[in-house]
C-alpha cells in the first residue's frame, strides 16, 4: 500500500446489528454542513442506495428492509477535514446484510476475496445490537417457555439463536485471527433503547457481554473500544418521538457516547479504528 | 492469419460452413475475411450440430478461506494449539449418561457469568462447538426442557484459552463418548480404549449421582467406577504425575442418606488410584441441577483443580512442550 492509498476500515456486525442506520447517519453528516471531521473524498460511485437509507433516516423512517440473500457491498471514500496530511478513509462495507459474518460464523469460512480485505485493514468497526440476546441461555430462558409438555423436536443449530456475546466474541477471534493487532471499534447500537441512560457503553459491556469484556481484558494483542451510537435519537414507532425527532436536525439528534459516557460524534468510531493521530 | 491464438492445435483443423468458400483448400476466406472474424469459420467437428449437449455452467463458488471454531478440534488441530505455549489436557472419563458432555457445556457457560475469581476467559478455538453442544438447553432450539448434544464417537477436543496472573493457559478438554470407558470398566487396556490416556495432565472420572441415589443401582455404579480408575491408573497408564479426580455429578438428586452413603464408599472408587498417584481429589458436583435456575454447584472448584499446577518434573512441563513442535497427543510415544 502506497502513502497515497487511502486508510481501510472494514465494517462488520451479523444480520440487524445496525449497521445500516450507522451508515445512514455517516452519510447525513459527512454529505452535510455538519461539524462531522469528515467529508466525502469524492463523489464518484453509485451512492443510490446512501441516499436512500439517509433520505429515509432524515424522514424518520425505517431502513428498507434487506433481502434474504442480498449481499450488499459497498464503499466510502472520505478524507478527513483540515488536514494538511490529506488523510482519505476508505470505509468498507462487505456486506451490509451480515448473513456473510453469519456464515462465517456457522461454517467457519469466508471468502478469499473478504479475507484479503481483512487482512489489509487498518481497523475494524464491529456491530452489536443494544437489545441483542445477551443470555443466559441455560436453563431461566429454556424453562421459562409455556407448556408443560417436554418437547424433543431441536430446531437445528443456527448462530442468530445464540447469545450476542458468544457471537461477538468469535467473530472479534475471527478477525483477529487474519489480522494482527487490530484495532476494534465495536458499536453498540439504538443506544437510546438502553434504559439505563447513566450506565457508559463500558458499563453496558460488563453486564450485558460478560465474556468479551473477560476476552478483551485479557488480551493483550487485541485493542477494543467501545461507543453507544444511536443514529435514529429514539424510536420511530413512537409518534410523539418521531414528531420531536423530525422537528430536530437529522444529524443534530444523532446520539453517540464514548466509552465512559461522554458526548461523542458518528465518526468517532472510524477515527479511532484508523489509529490516526488526530487534535 | 496473424493471430496465434486461433491457431488450432496438432491434429485439429478449420474449417468453413459456407458450401461457397474453398477455405480449407486455399485457406483463403471467399469473403475475404480472417478466420477468426468470419461466424462460418469454426474448428474442425465444432459446428453447432456435432458439438454434444453439454450441461450447463454450474455457478462459480468464490474460493473460501477455512476458518475454526464450528466444530470441535481433531487430534492434530489440537496439537497444533499445544505446541505454540503447551497446554493441559484434561481427559474427561465417564460412562454414557454420566453427565460428560454437560459438564463441558457447564464450565464454558461458568465464564458466560463472569470471571471465576482470578480466571478470566481468553478465547476459545471452539466457541461455536461448545454452543452447538449446548443448543438443546437454549430457548431458541424449542425444546423446553434443558439438555446437551450427545457425543458422537470419535476423539474431539473443546478448547479454553484462560487468562490467569497475567499468563495465558489453553485448556484441552476431551470430548469422548461413553463407550471406550465401558470398555476399560469391562477389561479392555485404557491404552488402547483411550490411547491419549497417557498424555493426559488431568483426568475427570464423572460418576453419575442418579445411580447413586438408586438404591438397586449405588453399588454397582460404585464398582464399576472403582474399575475404570483402576483402568485408567494401574500399569502407568495416567502418569504417577498426572492428577485425578473423582466427581460425582447430579449430587441435587441425591438425599442426605445418599449423601451419607456416598460419604462412606467414595474412597472406594478413589483408591485404586492413590495406589499409583499422590494427587487424588474428590469433589460433588452438579454440572446442571434439575431444579431452575439449573445454577451449577461446585464446577468453581472443580475448575481450580483442573487449574492447580501438576507435580510434574520441570523438564516435562509443559506437557506439549513447544520447543518440542507438534507432538502427537493421542498416541502413545
């Protein structure tokens, strides 16, 4: 990779992690006369598809719905503002549905293709769903169901029935596994339906992903930070919400939160991925 | 003809479909057009006609990278984890039904709850294995009443990477079925029923607490379980370092007689064991009681004698040595 070449940041996260909504509000601030330190770096592409999600979000309207099977690739040049390096970023979005993180986690293999993309990547933006199941999943959950009548038909194993912390866990191990040292930015997202509006994205990490914050802790070749993004600012089915979100400013209402709490910016997660140094 | 690329090969000529045109003859085209932009020039016996009907194209499958974690590790993958820092390798013994497969799923789902005192979990090369054994006691599989995969034969390995004062420790723990252990409990040589004995840093001898609290069943389940250590131990099988332990499992089915009765013949099964080995531990379990939650009881301190260093002669430790390379684990030297 040459000086010139931009910085590569892959974005990854397994069927509604939020992926999309991120991206949808990314692309409202860096395409707007927001303060975001970033910018697009060019307007070549097809960005059709940005400018519906964005379109969608600043209408308050649900993403549309990603097909079974459509593996949605695509990715964002940008360059960050006032900077006289002329640092560009390169965000990379493998597949945007996430079945292919899925089957990597089922089958245990991607493409040569995805693996390549990984490996060259400066940093990593990974998705986890605030509302994901985070288990236990022994025992309270399974006796927890109706009737009283022991059924023996198991559904066949699939990886979306198990808890978000194992799932994240492998798919950070796998990731890991094809880069060295990465740098992790893992997004927890609709953070605005965590009740708890003083607990920190750190704090909800503890309680809700209890083996990945033992993994990271203990791994020293693995560099994790967290953010609670909230690219909606609350809930669309809600009315009353949707009316004061609509009457704000689609970027403005974004929510992001650093690890310990703090007011964070949409970008925050990319610019740390890249391990770029940044007044 | 300039192009060498349409140049048929030895053996093979071009021919034209046009009764008109004498190109085979003269190798002029009558249209004066080269071979290979005129549509009637084709190679000898390709016309539409004689070409056979080929089925079609399947479509192309991008080449794929092999990753791990899906399915539990064979001998060799778990050499290959041993060789880069050792590793201890626990040999999970037990009858069929004796709860084996449970407990393995028990002691991962342990760190689901957070670190056991100074033991935090690190990794596993078998996340997604430990998870498909535990599926049948999740919501999502639709059953309603918590249960594990059975074991399927063959010799697998679950692995643990555990992160403990500031070192990293992999754990291999063997994911066996309950056949080779009958076998050993009926006279066959465990080097042969279960040829990685030797290797083992530890070994789990699960007893089942159901039978124990049978009481048409407490005795007989007492002497086979005396059997299979005896097995396990005698002639050097399990080396004199390795570390032993006997765990009764599904003690929340046992009432305080059982528990007296259990109490009183426990050293029963151990001791066949402490006739070759100094370090014999008895522990009551229940991996997963019947009652909900299903909270396990004990597996804490079964797990800190797993982890407890072996009295091994420095020059052996780690067991898979890593300036050693790969060494097999499931022959015998």
């Amino acid at each position: 990779m040459s000086d010139s070449d931009p910085t590569e940041v892959v974005l990854a996260g397994l069927p509604a992690s939020g992926k999309t909504q991120y991206i949808a509000g990314l692309w409202l601030a860096v395409d707007g006369q927001s303060e975001c330190r970033l910018h697009l770096a060019n307007y070549k592409g097809d960005r059709r598809y940005l400018v519906e999600i964005g379109g969608r979000l600043a209408k308050c309207e649900d993403p549309p719905h990603t097909e079974v099977g459509e593996s949605r690739t695509f990715d964002l040049p940008l360059q960050l503002d006032d900077d006289d390096k002329e640092r560009r970023l390169r965000l990379i979005v493998p597949d945007l549905s996430g079945e292919t993180w899925e089957h990597a986690l089922e089958e245990a293999e991607w493409t040569v293709e995805l693996d390549e993309r990984i490996s060259q990547a400066s940093g990593l933006v990974v998705f986890v769903h605030s509302q994901a199941s985070s288990g236990p999943t022994l025992g309270p959950l399974a006796a927890s169901l109706p009737g009283d009548e022991t059924s023996r038909d198991i559904h066949p194993f699939r990886v979306s029935g198990i808890a978000a912390d194992s799932q994240l866990v492998q798919l950070i191990q796998l990731l890991r596994a094809r880069r060295a040292n990465p740098r992790i930015a893992l997004v927890v997202s609709a953070w605005d339906l965590v009740e708890d509006d003083t607990l920190s994205p750190q704090a909800w990490l503890g309680e809700n992903c209890k083996l990945l914050a033992q993994f990271v802790e203990s791994r020293d070749d693995i560099h994790v930070n967290v953010w609670g993004i909230s690219a909606q600012g609350g809930r669309f089915d809600d009315p009353e919400q949707a009316k004061r979100l609509l009457e704000a400013d689609a970027v403005g209402r974004i929510n992001v939160r650093d690890a310990e709490n703090e007011i964070g910016a949409i970008e925050d997660p990319l610019l740390w991925a890249t391990g770029w140094e940044i007044s | 003809m300039g192009d060498v690329d349409i140049l048929p090969p030895p053996g093979e000529a071009l021919v034209c479909a046009n009764p008109e045109c004498d190109f085979a003859q003269t190798g002029d085209c009558t249209d004066g057009l080269e071979p290979a932009d005129c549509p009637q020039i084709t190679m000898h016996g390709d016309s539409a006609e004689e070409r056979p009907t080929e089925a079609p194209a399947p479509p192309q499958v991008p080449p794929v990278v092999r990753l791990f974690g899906a399915t539990a590790l064979s001998p060799p993958e778990a050499d290959d984890i041993a060789a880069v820092r050792g590793a201890t390798m626990v040999l999970l013994a037990g009858e069929a039904e004796a709860g084996k497969t449970t407990l393995l799923v028990s002691l991962f789902e342990l760190f689901r709850q957070g670190p056991l005192d100074e033991v935090r979990f690190a990794g596993s090369q078998t996340l997604m294995a430990f998870e498909e054994r535990a599926w049948p006691g999740r919501a999502a599989s639709g059953v309603n009443e918590p249960d594990t995969e059975r074991t399927v034969e063959g010799l697998r390995f679950l692995h643990l990477l555990l992160h403990r004062d500031g070192q990293l420790r992999d754990v291999l723990l063997t994911d066996i079925w309950g056949e080779p252990f009958e076998n050993i409990i009926e006279g066959d040589a465990s080097t042969e029923a279960v040829p990685l004995v030797g290797r083992a840093d530890v070994a789990i001898v699960l007893v089942d607490g159901e039978r124990i609290a049978n009481l048409a069943l407490r005795q007989d389940t007492v002497r086979r379980a005396r059997m299979l250590v005896g097995g396990l131990t005698e002639n050097g099988a399990l080396r004199e370092q390795a570390r032993l332990i006997v765990a009764l499992n599904k003690t929340d089915t046992l009432t305080n007689d059982d528990r007296t009765w259990w109490s009183e013949h426990r050293d029963e099964v151990a001791e066949p064991a402490r006739r070759h080995l100094s370090d014999v531990h008895l522990i009551d379990i229940a991996a997963r009681p019947a009652k909900v939650p299903h909270t396990p009881q004990r597996l804490g301190e079964l797990l800190r004698a797993v982890l407890e260093p072996t009295k091994r002669p420095s020059r052996q430790l780690p067991h898979v040595a890593a300036e050693q390379g790969r060494r097999a684990l499931w022959t015998q030297e």
